[in-house]
RNA sequence: GUGGUUGUAGCUCAGUUGGUUAGAGCGCCUGAUUGUGGUUCAGGAGGUCGUGGGUUCGAAACCCAUCUUCCACCCCA
C-alpha cells in the first residue's frame, strides 16, 4: 500500500501551518476588536441537520457518515437511500450549525449575537485549483438584528482585516431585493434564482454567455431583452444609483433594495467599496446585501464574501431572526499574500538554536545547556545522538534553525559556548549568563 | 455527478514502432576528514514502472477496470 492523503486533502508542513497560524490570527484579532465572540461547533452533526438545507445539489456533496454497528439495519432494500444508512454527516458549513446552535440557545443568547468560526469543512466535490474536499472557513456573523448598521459594520471589518494583512481589495456590493426589482419589472418575478445564478456568471462568461444561459432555461427572447440593463456596467456608484432609481421605479422591493444600497454606501467611509449590479451570488438564502471581496493585485477569484439572509433559522422552526455574515477564503487570501510577498518573514516554524551533540561524555552537558535555556523562554533542541557534526549542521541547515550552539572542554572551562549562525558562517563565543539574552534579541 | 488529463527511485523527470539486467539530475548513505557543515572527489544503497485484470513468444509502453493528480463543467470557498 502506498501512503497518501484522501483524495482533496492536504498535509500542512511546519511553514506552512505557520503561514496558516498568522493569516487566523489577524482575522481573529480583527473579530475579536469588531465585538464577535468564538463558536466551535462539533466536526459532525446529525444527517438531517445538514440535509435538504444547501438545495438538491449541496445534498449530494454533503459527506455521509455510516450507522455504528450494523448499518444495514435500516436499509429498504440492497440499494438503500443514503439516509437509511448513514445517519451523522460532516459539516458542510459554518452557517447552518450556527443556525443550530442559534436556535438551540435562543433563550440564553443576548440578541443580536455576534459570533465568529474558523474551522475546517467537508464537501464530497471534485477538487480542482483552489479547491478541496477539506477546508478551512473563516465566518463573522451576526443575528437578531434587522439594522443596516450591521452591514455597514461588515463593510468595516473587511477593510479593517485586510488592511491588517496588507492586502488591498475592493469590495463589491448589491442587494438581492434590487435583483428581485430588476426580475419583477422584467416581468420574470418567478425565476429570480433561474436568473441570479445565469447574472452572477457575468464576469466569467460575459453578456452573450448570459443571455445563451437565460435562453437554455427558458427565457424569452422579450424577457431578455428587458432584463439587459442588468448586465451594463457603471463608471460611478452614483451613475449606477440613479439608473436603478428610474428602472426599478415602479417595484416597491427594488426601491427598498436601493435605499438600503444607498445606506450602506453613505456610511461606509473611506472603505474600498463599489455598486456592482451584476454581482449575485448563488446561495439562494440570502434576501438583503449581498457582498464579495476580490485582491486587487492579484487574478483570483474572490476572497471573501457574504450577505443578509432574513430566515436562516427559520430551517429550525425559529421565524423573524435575521442575519447577515461575511465569510474570509483562507486558502485563496494565503495564495494571494505568497504571490505578493507580502507574508512576514519572522514567522516562526523552527527552533532558534540546536545544541549539538559533542560527544558522549559532554551530554549531560549539552542536555542541561538546552533545558537552562528552554527555562529561560529560548526554543531549543538537542541532538540526541553523538552524530558527525556534518550531519549535525545539516539538521539544523534542513530545519531552518539559525544557530548552533558549540561547546567543548575548553569553553566549559571558561564558561562559555560557541554560538554560530549557520547563514553567515559567523561565529562568537558567549558566557553562559548573557547567552539566553543573546539568543532571545536574534 | 459529467468530460478530459496524469501516475516510472525520497524529489523532478527521461525511457524510440512492444524486444537483453528500467536510466539521469538532485537528495540520501559511506569514505577522503578524531572540534567547525555548505565546495570537490571516490564509492554505495534505493524501483511490485499507481493497483488489478487482459492481449502477446515478450508489456513501463497496447486494451479494460479501478484509484490518484491536474483541468473544465455543475456547483462553490
């Protein structure tokens, strides 16, 4: 048998976990500063949990996991129904267990909650550039309040956490009630999702692409022609204001919808954020803004995402809490910062210095050296056999550690150690009292 | 789920129309070198050719299945 990972999964060496630690901790940081408290919830949840909440498609993707004991117990007949066998399923989002856990502690939970996660998920997908069957989730999301300023809020913390990375983005911004506006003047009010998912290819695909798609789902050729406008683009958010304000005139949910763009935009200060009417978004939960992030210096899809969904915990029986939330893409932020450079270069992974193994009789020396230091806060290692010192430097070289302390009969003599710094070649003695000091400013 | 693509040493890859014992570079191990690595030189180990069937006198090569990689679609982060 040869060893490998599950399809769509990944190892993460000591760099790269470390790379994966620093981007978690600015976001958590900028969580933690905009007010939302920590949510973990368990890897798994109940099948009918997660089944039947991300449509006939997300059904499919949604990893099952097997009865315990004999789960065939249940089964109708030889080829059973996923759920006859399988009756736990790996999350498949961060949203609906929050949901669940929402509405669980409805009673004891000060409204609106805030609440941040980051952790991984599971989809049964093929995977392909950019994606896994595992993944990590970075979600903000707050509910019980119907405010616009949560929005608006969202908008900042965005900014205030990729300005923190040093990764400059623009911010696209729509609303799902202008998108419902622009199917109901067009006369298509009942194929809303139909028509967001073909608008939301725009980009990718451009008008023609759109309107083959419209066509291939059965829009007329009249309807077409009356949905276009959404599929121009703007040079100013106000140019594109005000051409929603006449075309959507006479739809009451359009109009709402570009007054809560208008809000939203008014508040949003200095943030880096444009009207973009051909932005939709497939989720169909969601009901308010609708928002996505893309890097500015990079060709990427986006990095971020999320909106307002007024009946998330409806799924669970509890009506009329709404919510909205952004979601960060870990892996694609990582891409984005490797590609630019702009990932700190102190980012730890390794030791600071090897205590290498002199010889036999001087290991007890060399282990008492390493533990005075790990006492005085120093992460080092010891080697543990009596290697050539070629292959002792070459650990060390191989580790990324930068120093290797040397000692031998005549530095114990004088009580000092060798401290050499394997880039350089460079090499100094130093007692042992200012050695801990010396190690900890490098 | 659909279509294409990939798999040979630890890593990156050669391997001719099917024909002796499957190669290279890097890495690894040993030595030149008993307290100062990275250079150099000499030697060495390491491969069920993804897996399972089939065709053939003969398969790393051709066929089928399966797993995996990457890409596109669906969908999505």
């Amino acid at each position: 048998m040869k060893p490998r990972v599950a399809k769509g999964t990944r190892d993460f060496s000591a760099q790269e976990v470390a790379k994966r630690h620093y981007v978690m901790s600015v976001l958590r940081k900028a969580f933690e500063r905009f007010g939302y408290s920590p949510l973990e919830t368990p890897s798994f949840e109940n099948l009918e949990t997660l089944m039947g909440k991300y449509g006939e498609e997300g059904d499919r993707l949604i990893f099952k996991i097997l009865r315990s004991g004999d789960f065939m117990k249940h089964a109708e007949s030889d080829v059973p129904k996923a759920s006859e066998i399988a009756d736990k399923a790996l999350r498949y989002d961060l949203t609906v267990p929050f949901a669940r856990y929402v509405v669980q502690n409805a009673g004891q939970l000060a409204m609106p909650y805030k609440r941040y996660q980051m952790q991984p998920v599971w989809r049964a997908d093929n995977p392909q550039k950019g994606r896994f069957r595992e993944f990590y989730q970075c979600d903000a999301d707050v509910v019980g309040s119907q405010s616009l300023w949560q929005e608006v809020e969202l908008v900042h913390l965005y900014q205030a956490a990729f300005d923190a990375l040093n990764l400059p983005v623009t911010i696209r911004l729509n609303n799902r009630k202008v998108l419902a506006g622009m199917a109901e003047v067009s006369g298509v009010g009942d194929r809303l999702v139909a028509f967001t998912v073909a608008l939301d290819k725009l980009d990718k695909i451009g008008v023609e692409g759109v309107v083959n798609e419209l066509l291939s789902k059965e829009f007329t050729l009249e309807e077409i022609e009356k949905l276009k406008p959404a599929m121009q683009s703007f040079a100013t958010t106000n140019e594109s204001i005000a051409f929603l304000r006449t075309w959507l005139s006479d739809s009451e949910i359009g109009i709402k919808g570009v007054e809560e763009l208008t809000f939203v935009l008014d508040h949003a200060g200095n943030a880096p954020l444009i009207i973009d009417i051909t932005l939709a978004r497939g989720l169909n939960y969601y009901t308010g803004c609708i928002l996505e992030v893309s890097a500015n210096e990079v060709q990427m899809g986006s990095v971020g995402g999320g909106g307002r969904y007024d009946d998330l915990t409806g799924i669970f029986g509890l009506h009329d809490v709404s919510g909205v939330g952004v979601s960060f893409g870990l892996d694609r932020i990582l891409l984005c910062l490797e590609e630019l450079h702009r990932l700190p270069n102190t980012l730890e992974s390794a030791p600071k210095a090897l205590v290498f193994h002199m010889d036999t009789d001087q290991a007890k020396e060399g282990y008492q050296l390493t533990a005075y230091l790990r006492k005085a806060g120093i992460s080092v290692d010891f080697y543990p056999e009596p290697a050539k010192w070629k292959k002792q430097f070459d650990f060390a070289e191989k580790r990324g550690i930068p120093f290797a302390l040397l000692y031998g009969e005549e530095e114990m003599k004088q009580g000092v150690v060798q401290v050499k710094e394997l880039r350089t070649g460079d090499q100094e003695a130093i007692r042992y009292v200012d050695l801990a000091a010396h190690l900890a400013t490098r």
